[in-house]
C-alpha cells in the first residue's frame, strides 16, 4: 500500500468514526449549542446559503436559527425567481404594440426539491386615429399564452398507496379584441383555452384543474365617466371534466373612488 493510500484510508475511518451533534452536525467535542444563548429579535432574519454548503459539516449557517429566534436559512432554491422583458413599438402614428415575454420559477408545496416553473409570452396592440373623440374610436387586440411546468414529489395516501413523483405541464392562452366603436360604448369578443397534459397515475379528464376547457366571450361595455363602468357580457363554457357545455350572463357595475393611478394609452 502506498502512502497516499494509507492517508486516504486513515482519513476515511476519522471521518466514519468521529461523532457529531445531530443539531449543528460539528463534531462533539466542537458542538456549540450548548453555549449559545439565543436571542429574541423583533427583525426576521433570513440567511442566504449556497445549495453545496447543505451537506457540509463545516457549514456555521446552521448556528443562525439556534443563536436567533425569528431566523431561517434558506438556499437560492427557496427563492423566487422572477423575469419579464416587456418593449413598445409605434408601426404608425395611430398602431402601437407592445410584445413581452415572462417566466418565474420556485419551490412548491408537494414535497422538498420540488419546484415549478411558468413561461408566458404576451402581446398589446392598439389602434387609435391621431384625430379622435376622448380616445374614441379605437381597437385593441390582447393575447397571452402560458406553460407551466410541476415537478410533483412523491405521496403517500392514507391508505398508504405510494404515488411517484411526476412532472405536470399545463398550458393555456386567452386572445381578445376590444372596438370602441363611438364615445364612451366598447364591444368585446374572448377566447380562452387550456389543458393539461395527460398524466400516468392521474386521469386528466377527472381533474377539474387540469382537464381541457374553452370559452367564448362577447361583452358590450358603457362607461357614463372615467371612474365607473357598466358591462352586459354572455359566456359559453365548454368542459372536458364536466363533459356537457354551460351559458352564463353576467351584469357588472364598477365605480372608482379616491386616488387612481396615470391613464393607459
């Protein structure tokens, strides 16, 4: 046996033998949290940790919560990452369009290491004459499409069945126009889709949040000021859990009082 090998077999029974507190995980004769006072702080404090320190003995993060009440130590993997790229073009001097595109991604619920993810792309366009009425006449066109990605962790049922962790993916998108056909009068006309990808260990169909579905909209809007609105808008659902289609019709009031934010264009 050579003598790196006699180091790295000698290191190796060390590290097998040594004992460390289960709570800090330094080694007993290093273990600090007996000492530690902890202290109340009316402040949260949140400690940020590489994900590749987790595992590391070495890791003093773990002291925070012991030493401080209100603390936790979290990892980037705990947090949630947030991006949107949004931009304005004017084709004309009466056609402007504003194209973005979003994601976001964090952890879920379903069990630890399990994350979810949403993609969207989005998309304004309006048209609206230089010379116009209080901004009418105009048309607008609206859409956005979505995916969204769950990674499922494993569970375990009452009955103790196991259900193995699995990857959900979702989609779904709405397009819209608007015509403002004269002073303070606006006509509107919806669709909406969306459906689930179907999953080994659950039936889609059954799912009432994730079976197919679609909508058609159509809605006459009257606006008597700039702070209130009056809408008459009809509804045709269409639904692959509930396996017929529905009607509704919906009358909305909406008045604004008090500080408002800048008009849109």
């Amino acid at each position: 046996m050579s003598a790196r090998e006699s180091v790295r077999q000698k290191a190796s029974i060390t590290r097998v033998t040594l004992e460390r507190c289960p709570r800090c995980l330094l080694h007993l004769r290093l273990c600090l949290c007996s000492i530690v006072a902890p202290i109340e702080l009316a402040t949260r404090v949140v400690v940020l940790r590489h994900r590749r320190e987790f595992h590391k003995p070495t890791n003093t993060g773990r002291l925070v919560p012991i030493a401080l009440g209100a603390s936790e130590v979290r990892t980037f993997d705990d947090m949630l990452q947030l991006g949107r790229v949004a931009t304005s073009f004017d084709l004309t001097s009466s056609l402007t369009i504003v194209p973005a595109v979003s994601y976001i991604r964090g952890p879920n619920a379903t069990g630890p290491g399990a994350s979810t993810s949403i993609l969207g792309f989005d998309f304004y366009g309006k048209w609206k004459p230089l010379s116009n009425d209080h901004g009418w006449p105009f048309v607008t066109l609206q859409a956005e499409w979505m995916q969204r990605d769950l990674d499922a962790a494993a569970q375990e049922l009452e009955d103790g069945t196991i259900l193995p962790s699995e990857q959900l993916v979702d989609r779904g998108l709405y397009l819209q126009g608007t015509w403002g056909f004269t002073r303070r009068w606006v006509a509107g006309l919806r669709f909406d889709w969306f459906e689930g990808d179907e999953s080994p260990y659950t039936d889609r169909a059954l799912d009432p949040l994730r079976d197919r579905r679609e909508r058609w909209s159509t809605n006459l809007s009257f606006f008597p000021s700039e702070f209130s609105k009056l809408r008459l808008q009809y509804n045709w659902d269409d639904s692959e859990f509930f396996d017929a289609d529905g009607s509704s019709l919906v009358l909305q009031f909406e008045y604004l009082y008090g500080a408002h934010g800048g008009h849109k264009f």
